[in-house]
C-alpha cells in the first residue's frame, strides 16, 4: 500500500480543530482509495514560541524536506507581536522550501452564498497562480534617518527571470492541463511598475508564444479587481506576483464564499509542499467546535492532487459540494448549523 | 462678481464629451450661486501628441500653475502606446504640481445598482485618501542583465517622513471635517512590507495622538479589499500609498455603480488641483452620444468644493441624486435611456 508521510503543522487559535476535521476526511478518502498517510504533528506556532523563545527549531526547513507534503492550520497568535510568525514560520517556509507557486482556486460551489450581486457558479470559477518567492515579500529595503523629520523609507521589490519565467510557465501549463476557457491573464502594472513589469510581460509573451492553444490576456490589478467583481466569468488563469497576488486571493476568497472554504497551496512542483485553508487562526473561536472545516478539507485535496491521488482529490471535492448544497446554513464560522466535527463527518459520509 | 480661472483638458476618446456636459453643469449653477468660470481649453492628449511628437509643451506646467483649479476629461489614445500620456501628463501633473492627495470619495447614491448583494447608500458611504507623489510611483529601479537569464528587474517604493506625515494628517483633518463615523484606517501590509510601513505606521501612530475625537484602525491591504466587499460599512476614511491606493480606490468605484458616477481630485491644498473622472478615454464610444458625464459632472463638483464653492458643489451633488434616483436606467455607458448631452440636460433642470 502506497504511504505518504505528511508533516502536520496545526498552529495556533482554531488551526488545530481544522486539521483534525480535514485529517479525519484525508484519512477516510485514502482508505477508500487504498493509499496511506503517515502523519507527523509538529507543535510549532504562538505557543512554541512563547515558550522556547525561538519561531522555530534551528533543523526545521532540514525536517520537512523529509516529508512528501505539509499540512498547515493557522499561524497568529493573540500574545506575538503581528508579524512575527507570519515572518518566522509561513514565508520562511516558502523561501527557504522555494515553494515558489501559490495557488488559488477560486470556485463558487452550489448553494454558496458570494457578495456578489447575480453570479453564480458558472461565472465563479478561475484560478490565481501567485509568485511566491520575490516581488516585495523580498524583505529588501531600509530606512534613512529613521525617526527623524528627514527619514526615508524604502522597500524593494525584487523580480529575477528565473523566478518570473517559472512562474509564468507553470500557468501556462495549469491553464492547458486544467481545459477552462483556455486563458491566461496577467494581472500587472506595465504603465506605472515600468521595470518590475517590464520584464514580467516580456517573459509573459515569451513563454506564451510556446502554448498557441492558449489566449493572452493583460490587465492592470486595478481593473483586474474591478472585473473580479463585475465580470468573474471572464477570467479563466490569472498570473501575477507576490504582492498583487496576495490581494486579488483574498479578493477572490471573497467571491466565492469567505474564509470558510478558501484553501490555497504553496508548491514547490520539485520540492515538499505546503497546503494551507487561507483564514488565520481566528483565536476567538477556539475550542468552541464551531469553526468551518471546510477550507483546510479543501486544503487537504488540493494537497492530494498535487501527491497524485486526483481520484480522492475529486471525491472530497465532490463530497464538499454536496455539504455545502445540501446541508450548511451560511459557511460562516457559529453560523453552519453544524458543529466543527460535524461538518468534517458529512463529509466523510459523502466520500 | 467672484470669477475662477480653470485650466480645461479634455483629453482623449470620450473626455470632450464628458467635459462638455460637465462645464454645463458647472457654469449653470455658478450661475445660482453668484459666481463665475473663466475656462481656457487645453488641447493636449493623444491628438496633440501626435501632431507635435511631444507629450506636454515645455512650458506646460508654468502654464497650469496661473490657473486656480485644472478640470480633466481623460487621457488615452488607441494609437499611443499604453503608458506615454499616462506618465507623460497625469503622473507627471500630480507630480510636478505637487498634488499629493488623491481624493476619491465611494458613495452609492440612492437608484444606483451596485455589485454587492445586500448593501444600500446606508452602507456604501467612505473617503480613500491616497497619497499621490510617493511610493511605487516615484518610478526608481532599473534592471541587470537585461534580457539574459539571469536578469533582475528591481521596482523601488520610496516613502518620506513628509510625504507620509502630509497626507496622513490631511485624513484625519478631512475625516473630523466630514464628521462621518469618525475613524480613520490605515491600509497597509506592515507584516511583509516592514520598511515602508513601518514609518506608516509610526506616523499613522504619531500624527493619530493629535486626534483624539477620532478613532484609529489598522488593516491589511488584502483585508481591506475583503471587507470592502463584505462589509463597506465598516470604513469612513481609508489612508493608504500611492500602489495600494490605486487598487482599492478602483474596487471602490464599483462598490459606488462603476465608472460612470466614480470621481477624484489629485489635490495640492496649497497650491493647484486637478480634478478627473477615474474612468479611461473609452474610445469605442467616441462621439456617439452615450458615454456617462456623470463622473466629470460629480469632478466638476469636488472641484466647486475645493474653491471653496461648498454651497455649489452641494447643490450639483442633490441634482446627480435626483437624476439618478428618478431618471437613468443604467449608468452604463449606451444603456442610461438618455443621451450623453441629456443626461447633463437633466442635472442642470435639477439644479
Ligand atoms: C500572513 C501573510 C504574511 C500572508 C501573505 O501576505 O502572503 C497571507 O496574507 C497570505 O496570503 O498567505
Ligand atoms: C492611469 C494610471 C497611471 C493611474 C494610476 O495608476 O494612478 C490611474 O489608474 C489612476 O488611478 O488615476
């Protein structure tokens, strides 16, 4: 029987109570499919840190690159100064692991509430590929007489060919394997970003001309989220770097339900990878069983597609669905109708 | 009789129609309220540059600095490359004029559709202070080895102490000035961007002291664009950099019914303001009659505003009202029930 080893990093606030509903689905999907997963929980997060004094074990990168995925909760804690374990944990890993995609799907599913006036599932449905490794999540940058009249604050978005190109081609491919409308977008800024953005079209139109099949499709993150709102349906793959990537996500996560089942991955196709449900951690839920399982179930098929195992990827998909049609009130966190445990047992019972 | 002096540019595709209908409106109630615009047409744009092969005449700025306000239709050509007017005058405008707010008020009007489900002109109701001469803006970078394999492209976002105070302290005048729900929220990303927000945030803390009837909040630009999707209600004055301005003040623009109604002013409060519908040069509809001159009609009235015209401007904004609750059926261009030239037609009656 084929084992995975997964490191399973639940993290602070309601991250545990996540993972332990999306593990019960993983596990029940893998004995359908007849594949296992050999779990491992490291305890890292706000508590480790407040009580080690360091963010992480100086041989934690050196760990995981033993497993064949990471399974995370939420990272935040109510005591650490904001910054600190999103810095020291979440973007070490996908530095150091050069996780050097993170991938958003953005897809309304059937009885799902959205924001947004008149669409439904057919307009909701694309893909946001992000740049995970550069732009201004670089960490570059410095200050000028700092704290005096004159100071000067500078940040530094840094953008090199390998890391574009790589990132534009595994769009290019994302759009041909996932057969959508056969487009991809980038979402940039070519009239003001005139460096950063120049070399990003260049690669863009390079690496393109190779898939003739696909459309090319450009637009400025202005608009960009303009017609996210308006016009959903008229994206397919968009690519895009760090920093707009972190903002049209959590646009899209919006779009198709909230927080409750938004679920993202950070790949390194030729390293370990990490597979999160995109809400933090949400510390004034905890414990009280009542917050929504979903996305960290979805995080978790995402991270089994990604190991290979497409069949159960598209059975806890399927069985999503059907929760989220058939049973919950809202996705909303005290508002589903529905426990933390329940919500992770219906779905299992549709697998 | 009080007369101002208002450098016109109509600019490209649809502006002259806009402005058109615009300086109607403007003259009409100038005419109620006892005084007068002195307007001189400036040709620049597309056309102009074109003919001449140079963007702005040398002496362009010299010129706009005798006027007391400039009024500006919109800037784009389909036979110019993307990027040249746009830097060439309006980034070049705010920037040599010392425009350092960028003003953009999101206001759903009673009859206006807007995308978001659930939510009336009791919700859509807030000010995004941008600042507009620093940032991702001020065009620093340059390239490596560009064009090989391991070229880099370098993007830098350069923040001062006084261009930060500056507008900061202008949010939180124009919030008790507004006298709104009194809060004032810095949109920033201080977790990852950790130079350039971390002044932000010193002077947002800072300058904040001085304001003690009002409160202060902190989000992250991602959260931002979250909430401004699920919960407008909650903002009153949003401050934020040149870059994140840019994308939330265009999310905004639908929240409020698109660009047919959205407006701003790049303001210089010490010196020359120029005021702008957001919306493009929409070319395709050059001429015909059917573009929205809402948005330069709701410019126009900023502009009053800031000359310091409040009973004018408050009149122009009661007549879009009227014509919006009562008259259109759209405000998309072609799909309104009236022409370009009626619309402006039924706000002066309004008057
Ligand atoms: C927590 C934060 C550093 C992170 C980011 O900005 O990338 C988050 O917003 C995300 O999108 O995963
Ligand atoms: C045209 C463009 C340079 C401009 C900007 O990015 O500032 C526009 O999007 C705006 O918001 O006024």
């Amino acid at each position: 029987q084929k084992t995975y080893k997964i490191a399973v990093i639940p993290g602070d606030g309601t991250g545990p109570e996540q993972v332990r509903e999306g593990l019960k689905v993983l596990h029940a999907a893998a004995g359908k499919e007849g594949f296992a997963l050999e779990t491992t929980v490291l305890d890292w997060g706000g508590e480790y840190y407040l009580r080690t004094g360091e963010v992480l074990p100086p041989d934690a990168v050196e760990q995981l690159k033993r497993y064949d995925a990471i399974y995370l909760g939420a990272i935040g804690h109510p005591e650490v100064r904001p910054g600190i374990l999103e810095k020291g944990i979440l973007l070490r890993l996908r530095f150091e692991l050069d996780q050097y995609i993170n991938l958003r799907p953005v897809k309304l599913y059937p009885g799902v509430e959205t924001p947004i006036a008149g669409k439904g599932p057919e307009d909701i449905d694309f893909v946001v590929v992000r740049e995970n490794t550069e732009g201004l999540y670089a960490g570059s940058g410095g200050f000028l007489k700092r704290g005096t009249p004159d100071e000067v604050a500078i940040q530094t978005s840094i953008n090199t060919r390998k890391g574009v190109e790589r990132c534009v081609r595994f769009a290019f491919e994302y759009c041909r394997k996932r057969g959508g409308r056969r487009k991809v977008t980038l979402c940039g800024k070519t009239n003001v970003l005139t460096f950063a953005f120049d070399l990003w079209e260049r690669v863009f139109n390079e690496v393109g001309e190779e898939y003739p099949d696909i459309e090319r499709d450009y637009a400025h993150v202005d608009a960009i989220c303009m017609w996210m709102v308006k016009n959903p349906e008229w994206f397919d793959v968009i690519v895009t770097d760090n920093m707009f990537g972190d903002i049209i996500t959590d646009l899209g996560a919006m779009l198709q339900g909230g927080m409750g089942i938004a679920a993202g991955g950070n790949l390194n196709p030729e390293g370990v990878s990490m597979f999160e449900p995109i809400g933090g951690s949400a510390p004034k839920y905890t414990g009280k069983n009542v917050i929504n399982p979903l996305a960290a179930v979805c995080a978790g098929a995402m991270m089994l597609e990604q190991l290979g195992e497409t069949g159960a990827a598209a059975r806890i998909e399927e069985a999503v669905k059907k929760v989220c049609a058939g049973h919950l009130k809202s996705l909303a966190a005290g508002r589903m109708g529905y426990g933390t445990d329940e919500v992770g047992d219906l779905v299992v019972s549709h697998l």
